[in-house]
C-alpha cells in the first residue's frame, strides 16, 4: 500500500521509510524540500493522492513556545482535512511520553495541542508517544552545560533508540488504527543524571556532572514521574550500551 511520511526526510522518517520499503509498501517520504509543506497546504493533496496511511513525524523550524504551538495547530489542521479529502484510512502521529506533565517545557504544549486536533479531526488514528531518544543525550548534557558542568535532573529517565522508534511507527502503520495513544520506552529506566554521565564517560566528554534537583529539562523541573511511562508500554531492545557500541561501529 501506499503510505506517505510527512517529515519523512528526518532522523526517524529515513529509518520508517527504509523498514516499510522492505515490507513492499509504497513509501512517499514528503517534507518542505520536497515541496509539501503542511503548514501552507502546498503539495498536500499530490502527495496524499492513492495513499492509505500517513504518518506525520514534521516538526516545527522554529523552537519558540508561541512557534511551535502555531506550527502543530495549522500544520495538523490543513494535514488531517487533506487526509479527510483523500480518503486516508489511518493517521499515525509520532508524539512524547509526558507532554502534559511539564507545562513549562515550551515544546511540549505544541505537541498536547497536535494530539487534539488529530483526536478531534474525524480521521482513524494511531498515537505513538515516545520517550527521549538516546540521540539526543549530547544535546541534553549541552543544553544543561554551564562552564563545563552539566547540571542535570536525577529525575526519572527512559530513553529509546531511534531504531525502535522507526520499528513501532512502522508497526503503527501497517496495523489497523488503534483510535488512541500507545506509549514507547527503552528498556532501561534510571536517573537522567546517570545517563548522562554514561554517555559522557562513553564519549571521552570530559565535562564534569552536578546532579541537581532544580536542573531544567528545556524549561521544566524533572521528577520521577515526568519523563517516563506511568501505565504500560512497549518497550525497545536496544539498551544504552548496545546503542553506543553499535554507534560507534558505525562511526568507525
């Protein structure tokens, strides 16, 4: 079947669409480079042409609070009224565990914002909400850099790999819709500030840690409850250690 990935040129939508392509599915991975822009509406409705599924995974160019709530707002809005008029049977939004428990994240907002338009807009659908990616380990322990010291949380932390991402969005996808949210983990679940010593220590970082308690995660305090699952969840199979050997055989 045809399915069309918006944002299918990032990260995640390279790893989906190269699992689908094995599968025999026709895959379209749509982005702004690629003239479908959802946020104008341009290329929406060529590219949703004889579609089945679409699995959204766009993300806002600007990470302003007020940008990023504008952007999930018009861009899910004009996406779910193109699927309406295409005929698409099954909307897939690739989402975050936890979105409505820090409200001073000013990311997080946009995304609780995306999830009601897709609830409310009258087309099947799947939510997959996912926890940190260990990709992004680097760019937490820099964002909480100051002078060389990391502060960050001891709050609860469980972040999934990339490649297990890519495989429950895909699983998403060709499975019947599910008309709610489905939670995605890694397998390990310990303080944050662990994590990222491990990474750190792993890279050869020499920046020092400082678990602190009132550390921001982007704009809100991380307790033991934030970031992670609360109920039940599918969880990856790549644990942080096999991730980073894996990473770096390939960086070899």
């Amino acid at each position: 079947m045809k399915i069309v990935i918006i944002g299918g040129t990032g990260l995640i939508g390279t790893k989906v669409a190269a699992l689908l392509r094995d599968q025999g599915h026709d895959v379209l991975q749509s982005a702004p480079s690629t003239g479908v822009n959802t946020l104008t509406g341009e290329g929406l409705a060529g590219a949703l042409a004889g579609a089945e599924v679409v699995i959204d995974l766009a993300n806002s160019p600007s990470f302003a609070p007020a940008d990023v709530l504008s952007f999930f707002q018009q861009s899910t809005s004009n996406l779910i009224e193109a699927e309406k008029a295409a005929g698409i049977r099954h909307h897939v939004a690739l989402s975050i565990v936890g979105i409505e428990r820090s409200p001073d994240n000013g990311y997080f907002p946009g995304k609780v914002a995306q999830e009601a338009v897709v609830k409310k807009g009258g087309v099947p659908y799947t939510i997959v909400r996912s926890t940190q990616f260990m990709e992004f380990l680097g760019g937490i322990a820099d964002a909480g850099t100051v002078d060389m010291i990391v502060h960050v949380s001891p709050g609860a932390f469980q972040p999934i790999a990339a490649d297990d991402v890519a495989g429950f969005v895909a699983d998403a996808a060709t499975g019947a819709p599910a008309n709610q949210t489905i939670e995605i983990a890694g397998p390990d679940k310990k303080p944050m500030s662990d994590f990222l010593k491990g990474y750190l220590s792993a890279v050869q970082d020499e920046r020092t840690v400082v678990v602190d308690k009132e550390a921001r995660y982007f704009g809100s305090v991380v307790d033991d409850q934030s970031l992670v699952p609360l109920g039940t969840a599918k969880l990856g199979n790549l644990d942080v250690k096999t991730w980073f050997a894996r990473r770096s055989q390939a960086a070899a």
